[in-house]
C-alpha cells in the first residue's frame, strides 16, 4: 500500500513537468537527454528550435519542429474568446 501511495504522490508532482513551454533564449546547462523548446529565428513560421541535451564531450542535438499551441504549457494558457463571451 505505501508503494502504491508513493507511486501515486511521484505521479502528481510530476505531472506539471510534462507541460512544455516555449523558452526565449537557449539555457546555458541543460541535463543530458534533457529537451527545451526556445524560439528561434533560423526556424520557419510556425516552428520552435528542440534542443535535447548531450553527455559531456558531444554536442547538443538542435533541430526546428512544429509547435501547435495546445502544447504550451497552462501556466501561460488563456482560455479561448467563445468562453469569456458567456461572461
């Protein structure tokens, strides 16, 4: 039982980390295997730069994918314009 509620209480502390946001800058330490999603010029329209962190000695992996905004994260969500008319 106490694996179990450990399990569950890891699962909700968790939870908010799996939300991604978009970051303005590259972090200068990034875990290894660890990804960021910055805004990037060099990306086309409609794209975000994933950057995946690298075990020392190897360079990161950066390369441009498509960002749809139900990815972002609820922190920085807003609801949409048909809910706040109801208001």
């Amino acid at each position: 039982m106490r694996a179990f509620l450990l399990g569950l209480a890891l699962s909700v502390v968790s939870a908010p980390s799996i939300a991604q946001t978009v970051l303005k800058s590259e972090p200068l330490v990034l875990a290894p295997y660890g990804i960021v999603y910055v805004q990037d010029p060099s990306c086309a329209a409609g794209q975000v730069l994933k950057v995946t962190g690298a075990i020392r000695g190897l360079h990161r992996k950066r390369v441009c994918v498509a960002w749809t905004g139900d990815q972002a994260s609820l922190t920085v969500a807003t609801p949409p314009i048909e809910a706040l008319s109801g208001l």
